[in-house]
C-alpha cells in the first residue's frame, strides 16, 4: 500500500500539543504501516516560540499556518473561546477539516461551529474533548449507534476524582487535597471550574447530545461542585457503605431528560466506586447492549494526544469526514432537549444534620419529612461532638427533589438545629434505570 502524506498544522503546543507530535514522531512508522497514511507537522503556532523546542515548525502567525495550501487538518489546541473560536472558523471557511480538544468551546458554540463546517464541506473531530484517552466518543457514534441510550453516568473529571480520592482514602481535608492534585499537575492554579462542576457539565453537554439526540447545553443542566463538600461527609458516608463521586449524570424519563452533575453517594459495590485517582469512567446503559464501562485515563498529556492522533487518522482516511455528512448526531442537526426540571427528579436521599442534644429532635425531623412524602431508609448517629453538637445521619428511599428541598427549609427552621442540613444525592445503578 503506497504511503500519503498528510499536511497538518498545530495550533498550541502545550502539555497535548507537544504529546501529539511525540506520538507522530514515535509511531510514525507504525501509523504509517496500520493507515498508509504519514503526517507532515507543517507549522506549530505558538504565543513564545523560546518556550518550545527548536526542532518543531514554530510560528506565531496563526493565520498563515492555517492558510498554508500543504497544511490539509488543523488541529487546536490552545484552548479557550476567542482566539481558538476564530482559527476553526478560519479553518472551516478554508474547505480544511479541524480536529480540537476543546470541550468548551463545543459547549458553547457547537452548533453554529458545525454548521460552518458543513456549509464548507469541512468537518470537525472532537474525541480529546471528554475523557481524555476513552474513546467515548467513538463508541456513541459508532459503536453503539444502533441503541437507544436510557441513561449516561460518568467520571469525567480526574481533578474532582483524585481529589475524592484524598479525601476518602487518606482521610484528607479538602484544603489539603486540593493541594496535592495542583502539587501533582492534575488541578489548575484556578481549580475553579473543575471542583464547581463545570468542566464535568460540559462534557455532559457534549455527551448527552450525541447519546440522546437533542441540542444540550451546559445552562441546562443542574450543576453542583465539591468545593463546599465536608470530610465529615466522606465518613458518614463510608459508615453507610457508600464512596462520594462528582458524578455527570444524564437520564431519559418519558420523552424528557434529567442533567445534573453533582456529589453523589455511590455504593461501595458499584463499579464507579472503584475509579480512583485521576481515571475516568463512563457507564452507558443501551437498549440493546445493557450495561456498558468505559474506563481509562480521563486527562494527561499522552492518552489524550491518542485520541487527537486518532481524530487526525479518522480525517485523513475519509471516515470522520463520511461520518459527518451521514450522520444525523451532531449539534447543528438536533432539537433542542426537552428537561425534566430538577424539582421533579425522583432519587435517594444523604441527609446531615448537627443538632442540640435535646430530646424529640429526631420526630420533629421525621415528622417534616413525613409531611412531604420522603420516608427514612437508614439511620446513623453519633456520641456528642465538642461543642455541644450531635451529627445525625439519615438515607432516604426515592422521593422527589421538590419535596426534599421544601422539607429541607422546613427542617431548617427547627430550634435545635445548629447549621444548615447537608443534603447529597444517592444514585443505585444499574437498578435505577432497569424500569425506563
């Protein structure tokens, strides 16, 4: 098979962009022996060209790079929605085809983006977006493109899981664990969008559009962070037999959709319990395969570049670019979703109060639950705390987030509570979704 040469141009090349010409570079002859095909690294734009190494094609005129007629994909890296926004868009215009790790930018303006690039003949590649080195993507547009998926629930977002991870198995504070994943190059100086939810929320957005059908965006899913969880909630929640998780949750009820990422109680059993560190997992529940896990490095400089080199194969083959054009999965060719309000979601309860030693207090808790349909699963409490005060445990059965959050202003009035109850979710999969 007589080998083709594939142009390429490299916007940024940070901690991804330097992996992505590593792996052109070391398995160059093995992609070429696979694919028939070899990529030609034309230029590598880049803010400081002192900062990178001197062998590369270093520019800082990203405009050129994109306009060389030998350059055939554009590959974005930079990150970010402005200066990243109009490279694709010039990119597009030009007829070449772009891959790009960028989960926000996709999250923000995926429809229009895919609409240019269909208008241009063009097509855009997206796999380094969720997950890192999983190849999620892949499998909702290919693999499993024949199910109807009931339900998505993943581990996207290592910095979250390793900090979790601290806090659950070395009974780490929040601080501290926060901490070691910037020490160890997982969180971010401004961990802020990681630990308050929003990067797993738009690669939910990302996700659920192609598993579901419909235009989602990252406004309309319920988002809550780890940034206020407690270490005290790490145990209780242990005691009972549960591991906290940042869990990016999409399900089907009826011909809606409930969105949401949050802290949830995951069961000790259950196979995401298990995802520690910085991994990722995805667990897609299809009409015809069941349950399935995809599991792997969700982050990291080499198992993402994996997944930008094979964006960069499947375009150079024809096969993204075939894909694009058939199938009808990408933001700019779906409705937009229809959402189960957050109020209606129907779920299991994790319910911390610290109270005054007095007595009644429990029925008086209960009493409030009871009034809103919401009745007790589990009950957990400890000796008196310095202080005066008296952690008091609770799990419920299914009842609706409405009435938790009405009964939960309710609770909040009582004279013997000393601080504003903590209230997570609890989530017992694959049963929750057997009915759907």
């Amino acid at each position: 098979m007589a080998e083709r040469t594939v142009g390429i141009t490299l916007l940024g090349c940070g901690v991804v962009g330097s992996g992505v010409a590593q792996i052109l570079h070391d398995q160059g002859d093995l992609i070429a022996c696979r694919t028939g095909l070899r990529f030609d690294i034309r230029h590598v734009a880049v803010r400081d060209p002192s900062k990178h190494p001197k062998d590369l094609p270093l520019t800082t005129d990203i405009s050129s790079a994109i306009a060389d007629p030998k350059s055939e994909i554009i590959v974005e890296l930079m990150g970010g929605t402005t200066t990243a926004a109009s490279a694709i868009e010039q990119s597009l215009k030009l007829g070449k085809s772009v891959v790009t790790a960028n989960k926000s930018l996709l999250a923000a303006r995926g429809p229009e983006l895919f609409a240019l690039a269909r208008k241009h003949d063009a097509s855009i590649a997206f796999e380094a977006s969720c997950a890192g080195g999983i190849p999620i993507i892949n499998a909702l547009m290919q693999g499993l493109v024949a199910n109807r998926i009931d339900a998505l629930v993943g581990i996207v977002n290592g910095t979250c899981n390793f900090i979790l991870t601290q806090m659950t198995k070395h009974a780490q504070s929040y601080t501290d664990a926060l901490k070691g994943a910037q020490a160890a190059g997982y969180a971010e100086a401004d961990p802020s969008m990681d630990v308050q939810g929003r990067d797993a929320a738009q690669k939910l957005a990302i996700l659920s559009s192609l598993a579901f059908n419909s235009l989602v965006r990252e406004s309309d899913i319920h988002i809550e962070g780890i940034d206020t969880l407690d270490a005290a909630d790490i145990k209780y929640s242990g005691e009972l037999g549960y591991v906290i998780k940042l869990l990016a949750i999409a399900h089907r009820r009826g011909d809606q959709l409930s969105l949401r990422v949050h802290p949830t109680l995951v069961h000790q059993d259950d196979v995401l319990a298990e995802v520690s560190g910085s991994f990722n997992a995805v667990s897609l529940f299809g009409s015809a395969t069941g349950h399935t896990l995809f599991y792997g490095r969700g982050a990291g400089k080499l198992p993402t570049a994996s997944a930008v080199v094979s964006d960069l194969i499947a375009t150079a083959m024809g096969v993204t670019p075939l894909a694009f054009k058939q199938l009808r999965i990408f933001p700019d060719a779906l409705p937009p979703t229809r959402l189960l309000p957050i109020e209606e979601l129907t779920t299991r309860f994790y319910l911390r109060m610290m109270i005054k030693d007095e007595p009644g207090v429990l029925a008086q808790i209960t009493r409030v639950l009871g009034t809103h349909q919401i009745s007790l699963a589990s009950f957990l409490q400890h000796e008196l705390l310095d202080g005066g005060a008296v952690p008091i445990v609770l799990t419920t059965h299914s009842a609706k987030e409405g009435a938790m959050q009405s009964a939960l202003q309710e609770i909040n009035k009582l004279p013997p509570l000393m601080s504003r109850p903590v209230c997570l979710r609890i989530i017992d999969q694959p049963k929750e979704f057997e009915a759907v």
